[in-house]
C-alpha cells in the first residue's frame, strides 16, 4: 500500500497546484481578454474564407431568378455591411454561440432573408453547409485555445513551483518515507477535490466586472496562501529550499548534483502541474479507486 498511498497522496498535492494554476491562467486570460480576441479571429476568418463566399455565391443565384422578374435587390456594399456588422454583434455580445444560433442569426441579415426568399427549397442545404463550416474552423480553433492555454498553464506553474520551491522529486521522496506527511496529505483529498470542483467551467464568460475580479483574485490569493502553509513537503523551509545555505559546505559536486537535483524537481512539477487540473482530477478519483479496491481485496 505505500506505493498506491504514496501515488494518492502525490496527486493529490499536484491537484492542489493545478489548481491554482487554473485559476491563475483564467484570471490572466479575462483580465487580458484572450478568450474574447480568439472568438473575434474566428469570426473574421469564417467571415473571409467562409461566409462571405458562400453568400456571394448564393446571391449571384438570386440575381438570375430577379433579373426577369426586375426584382431590386440590395447592393454588394449593402450585403457586406450587413454580414461584417453580424459579426461585430456577435463579437460584443459573447465569446462563443452554437451552430444553431449563428444560422438563425445569418438568416436574418439582408442577404439571409433575400436567400431565404428566392431559394426556399435549397435554403436549409445552403444553411447546413454553413454550419458545418462553422464547426470545422470552430474545432480548429478550440483545439489552438487549449494548446496555448496548456503551453500558459505550464510556463505560470513552473514560476509558481520556483516561487513556492514544490519540488516533485523531494514530495515523492517525503511521501514514501513519511508515514506523517503521506497521512497529511491522504486527509486533506476531499478538501482539495472540492476546491477544484468549485472552479466554473471552462466556458464561462469573458468579460468580467470589477466585483467579479476582487473575487477572483481573492480566490486566487486564497489557493497560493493555502499551498505556502500546506502541511505538505513545499516551500522554503526544508533542504535545500532555505537558499541552500544548508548544503553550502559540501560544496563540489555534490552542491552542483544536490542544485541539479533540485532543479529537475521543479520543472518536473512545473510540467506535471500544467497537464491541467482536469487531467489530476481523474488521476486522483482513479488511483483513490485502485486504493480503496486493494484495500477491498486483502
């Protein structure tokens, strides 16, 4: 059982980071509005490659059916500030909308009524090919989110396991030889599971007041002040984190090997802790699992 209890109490401590990690790389993206720029290059570039030609399209169609009946139909100029001012709303209103509320919207411009007008029975063809569109370039761009949010949660918990000093090397190592501290950290998973299920989905809207971000930074100050004064093997105060002025005369080798040591175990925690805190939420439900069954088994 040290080994599985020693693998629970480890991811449990990495859930904790994780975290705060989250939350941290939430807060930089709603103050910096990354989420609300995405949503606007993505609009731009279904307007260009997309929409726009398909509609252009669509209305050389419906000129040739109103040319014999002298039909007046809206200009170019109109058709295109009527899509380009589509997209603007859009853009201000929200950071995401579905397949179905995009065309319903598309249907109502100048251009989407005169379409739906001239072409009835081929107007739900032209609608569907639309929103496939717009899925496609949407998978496009939400797989690009989660890799730069991914490459974000990494770079802000590597800064946070130099500044806290969380050293995956010396936890695991403090967890397999220390029945106390694995204790420590067994009983407080319900605590840490609950915290991260309290984050909001990953969907939550962009734009945020200023209530809202005293709150979250409130939250977020909370999750670090709670990771600095964890009963758990981090922070400044255990070899050689003390600015390893308890290792300073041994010097040689064995200083560069014990800093070298020391180091690896930081990145390593900065890596692991930015595969996500969704990724250690499963980890931790999923070894928890393993235990409890092998515990069953004896």
């Amino acid at each position: 059982m040290p080994y599985l209890d020693t693998l629970l109490a480890y991811a449990v401590t990495m859930l904790a980071v994780a975290t705060v990690v989250t939350q941290l790389v939430r807060l930089i993206q709603k103050l910096l509005s990354v989420r609300q720029d995405q949503f606007g290059k993505l609009l731009h570039d279904f307007y260009g490659q997309d929409l726009k030609p398909v509609m252009e399209r669509e209305m050389k169609r419906v000129r040739s059916i109103a040319a014999a009946s002298a039909a007046t139909l809206p200009a170019d100029s109109d058709i295109a500030a009527s899509l380009t001012a589509l997209m603007s709303r859009i853009q201000s209103r929200t950071t995401d909308i579905s397949t179905e509320a995009l065309l319903t919207e598309i249907r109502r411009t100048t251009v989407g009524t005169e379409i739906s007008a001239e072409l009835k029975a081929e107007v739900d063809e032209i609608m569907g090919e639309l929103g496939r569109r717009w899925e496609q370039i949407g998978k496009i761009y939400t797989e690009r989110f989660r890799r730069k949010s991914q490459c974000s949660s990494t770079v802000v918990a590597i800064i946070l396991a130099f500044v806290l000093n969380i050293d995956t090397v010396h936890i695991v190592t403090e967890y397999y030889t220390d029945t106390a501290a694995r204790a420590v950290a067994l009983a407080s998973l319900e605590d840490v599971v609950a915290r991260y299920e309290k984050i909001p989905p990953g969907d939550a809207a962009d734009s945020i007041t200023y209530r809202q971000l005293r709150k979250e930074i409130d939250e977020v100050r909370t999750g670090v002040q709670s990771l600095a004064t964890a009963p758990a093997p981090i922070g400044w105060l255990v070899f050689p984190y003390s600015g390893f002025g308890a290792v300073a005369d041994t010097g040689g080798w064995a200083l560069a090997w014990q800093l070298f040591v020391w180091l690896v175990g930081i990145l390593a925690t900065g890596f692991l802790a930015g595969l996500g805190a969704p990724f250690w939420y499963d980890v931790v439900l999923g070894i928890r699992k393993a235990t409890e069954q092998a515990r069953g088994g004896r």
